[in-house]
C-alpha cells in the first residue's frame, strides 16, 4: 500500500522524546509548535496515494511485486533517471522547495549506498547485507528519514577525540553480539520531528583515532535513550497563516540528538568503527551524488518559485516596464535557468555504475560551488526590487477586523496590479520567504547545506577534467617551439 498523510502523522505517535522550551512535548502532530509541518509532509503522501498520480509518483518494485515511492528508484537509464527527477519536482512544488529535507532526500542517499553496496562487500559482507536488507526495509514500507552526518562545533581546531568529553560527539561505549551501544551528540537533524527513523553517521573527514566516532547506523526516532533538542519553532511564532505563510506550514525544524546510551541493532549497522570507510561510503559510491542531485532537483524547484516572487513584485509595484527593472528580472532569469540547466546537464552527462545510471559528478558539485553564491544574491535583489513594500504592512491579520484600519488600509496599500488586501497578503508571503526568521535560516541552509564553500569547491577541483584542458594547452604548446622561430630568424 501506498501511504497517506493519515497513516504517516499516526506513524509520529510513537513516544518519541522532543525537548522544546523547557519541557517534552506529548504529540508533535497535535502540538501548535509542529503540527502544520507534520500536515504538511502528510499532504505529500495523500499526493502521491491518489489514483491519478500513481504513474507518477510510484514505480514497480522489481522483486516481490507491488509499487513504491519513486524516491527509491534505482535508476538503470537516462530515461528512468528522468523519470524519477519528474516525481521529485512534483512532490517539491508542493512546498516550493522550502522542505529541505523532504523524505526524498535522504532516500536519496540510502539508494545512491545501495548502488554502491560492492563498497560495502569489500569493508564487510555482514555490514553490506545489512544495508541491503535495510533498503529494502526503508523502501517497502515508506519511511520517511533524516540524518545526522555533523559533529557537534565545539573546537574545530581538534579531532574527535580530542574534543573536551570523550563523547561530546556520539561514539560507540559498548559492544556486544546484540549490537553496540552510542553515546553522545550529532547534527543537524533537519526534518526529524516528523521523520520515522534517523541516519547517523560522520560526513566530515575522521582523523585516526576517532575510530570509535566512524559509524554508519539507523535508529527509530522514538528508539530508547534517544533525546531530540529541537531549536526555537518559527511555527509555533507563526499562528496566523496570512501574515506567515510558509513559517506557519513549512517549518520543517532542525535538532540536535543526543544519544544516551542508544543501543543500536547490528542489522542497522552499516559501518563499526572504520574510519576509512566512513567517508568511502558517500565518495566511492553514488551516494553523495545522488543525494545532492536531490537537493538541486529541489532548489531549481525554489529558484522558479522565487523567480515568480520577484515578476509579482514588480506587477505589484508598476515597475515592470522600467528598463532598470527589466534588466534585473532578465539578471533573475539568467540565473534561474542556468540552475535549471544544470540540473538537465547532470542527467544529459550522466554515466553507469555498474547496472545503474547516476548524474554526473562535476556538473553537480559546479551547481553547488555556484548555488552556494546565487541564493543570497537573489535574496538582495528581491529586496531591492521590494522596497519598502515588505516592511510597511499591517501589524497583522487582526487588523483586518477592525473597520477603522481596515479602511486606512485600504487607502494606504494601493497596487495598480492588485486590491489592498491581497497587495497585503502577496508581500506577507515575500517577506517571510526573505526576510523573516524562517526566510533568514532558509538563506542560511541554502549556503551551508552541502557544506562550507571551500568543502564544495574542492569537490569542484576534484572531479574537473583538468587533464583535457592541459591537453589543449599542450597542443598549441607543441605547435611551435623556440628552435623553429631561432631558425627563421637566421634564415632571414
């Protein structure tokens, strides 16, 4: 079966341990902090479970019979890798790309690892069949899952190991034939107060003697000694869906977990304590590109969501046709569609790994260097297209009941585009997609979701075909040299 949004928010009720403000929160499908986000994800399932958009959103699952998400699918083509980026954008323009980590993306990552399981059989044959095992699991009953891949910040300056507190960052404590035992912290949990289960493991290069901290695991988010430390909810500081539109739905929060003494299973375990491996299990397999290749799927998504903010301001504002106008849309459009582009030109240079077909590695990570740049550049120039028009709003909706200021309202919010209140209502959806809190930490995530420039920059460097460049180089060097340009010079 194919899950609904019902099925899912009943999924959450499992006693999961969620501190916020002082306290645990009972039920974060019911509580005003996270429940429009939770209805928010369930809005996709009921998506995808409608008859209509079954061919869409599902395929058929190879062994056993039956559909499931695309959001598993196993690429063998171009055609199906395309196939699949369908599903992926319509999923996402239910959320104009602001759910970062939708249940696609971290699916992604679990089926780019199992494309590369031969990795895995190389390390360990037990751990291998054990992310087999856990893929299946994961695709045949729909989990939705985040991960924790970020040690804690404490002092960069040092390993793992070295930090103050053996298990500031989450290591094992114990080992036994059941399994080992996880003490300790790990972010950014994205999306997991609505998710099922939580990878965890460390994307950041390991030093020797952090072995203890090398882990690959899942774990429910209700699992026993789990405690997830939710930051501040902008939902919950956004009550009225007219004045935040998308803090007040999708707020999709962020947590760091704590494991306290977690006892984790050895068939959830994919790496124990290999160092090496850690970083092999995203680089050796198409796991960092295919998750990544999600996120850009997502953001071309919220970059013509944005585009469309920025001609609204304009229609809204009467300034389209002014030349100066005019030329920062084209500036907009430019960018948007090079993401656009890109995302194409991932698919188009795409190549095999092994019975698969995967985005190419280049064309992804040059989106992320450049991505990294545009998105707080569009965020200035929807600002100075605005003006002042995001700032000078009614305090709230509550000013609407009120005859007195709805008419001065009325009067002082004049569009020659649109009445005043949806002149209103239209800016309440700009300023919170730029320039609220929730608008704010979007910028932020944008800019350091797939790591620090320089850690995208070098995966730029890396996978560049530096060796045809140097070749063309090579051929006009060889071309002429200086014992032929001498000679000519006697011979005159």
């Amino acid at each position: 079966m194919i899950k609904t949004g019902e099925q899912h928010s009943r999924s959450l009720q499992d006693g999961r341990q969620v501190y916020l403000d002082g306290g645990i929160v009972d039920d974060v499908t019911t509580h005003p902090a996270f429940r429009n986000i939770v209805a928010s994800v369930g809005r996709l399932y009921d998506f995808q479970s409608r008859p209509e958009n079954r061919d869409l959103m599902t395929f058929a699952v190879p062994e056993g019979g039956g559909c499931a998400n695309r959001i598993w699918q196993l690429p063998h083509s171009y055609e199906e890798l395309v196939t699949r980026r369908r599903a992926l954008v319509a999923w996402t323009e239910l959320h104009g790309g602001f759910l970062g980590r939708a249940p696609d993306h971290v699916a992604s990552c679990i089926a780019g690892m199992y494309m590369g399981r031969e990795v895995f059989a190389a390390y360990d044959k037990e751990r291998a069949g054990a992310l087999a095992d856990y893929y299946r699991h994961a695709r045949d009953n729909e989990l939705y899952l985040t991960y924790v891949i970020i040690n804690p910040q404490a002092d960069r300056s040092k390993p793992a190991h070295e930090q103050q507190g053996e298990f500031l960052t989450a290591g094992v404590v114990d080992k036994d034939a059941e399994g080992i035992t996880v003490h300790g912290a790990k972010m950014l949990a994205t999306g997991g107060i609505m998710a099922n289960e939580v990878f965890v493991t460390c994307i950041q290069p390991l030093q020797p003697g952090d072995e203890k901290y090398a882990l690959s695991f899942v774990v429910p988010m209700n699992a026993k000694g789990l405690k997830i430390l939710s930051r501040k909810s902008y939902e919950a500081q956004a009550p009225s869906e007219f004045d935040n539109p998308l803090s007040h739905r999708f707020d999709e929060n962020d947590a760091v977990l704590f494991f306290d003494n977690v006892k984790v299973s050895w068939e959830r375990i994919f790496i124990d304590q290999n160092v090496e491996m850690c970083q092999k299990q995203f680089h050796a397999t198409p796991a960092h590109v295919y998750q990544n290749y999600q996120a850009q799927v997502r953001l071309m998504v919220k970059m013509k969501f944005l585009m469309g903010l920025a001609h609204k301001i304009t229609e809204t504002n009467g300034t389209t046709q002014f030349p100066q106008v005019r030329e920062t849309l084209g500036q907009l459009a430019a960018q948007g569609a090079m993401v656009d582009g890109m995302v194409h030109a991932m698919e188009v240079k795409g190549r095999t790994h092994g019975d698969y077909f995967v985005p190419d590695r280049h064309m992804l990570y040059a989106a992320q260097v450049l991505t990294q740049q545009l998105y707080p550049q569009v965020m200035t120039t929807l600002r100075d297209l605005a003006g002042g028009g995001m700032i000078m709003l009614p305090s709230s909706v509550a000013d609407f009941a009120n005859p007195e200021i709805r008419g001065l309202i009325g009067a002082t919010q004049q569009s020659p585009a649109l009445g005043s209140e949806d002149r209103v209502k239209f800016f309440k959806l700009a300023w919170d997609a730029v320039g609220s809190e929730f608008g704010s930490r979007h910028t932020q995530y944008e800019m350091f979701f797939s790591g620090a420039t320089f850690v995208t920059k070098n995966h730029s460097y890396r996978t560049y075909d530096w060796d045809h460049g140097k070749g063309l180089v090579d051929l006009i060097l060889d071309g002429y040299s200086l014992n032929d340009e001498l000679d000519g010079e006697l011979d005159c």
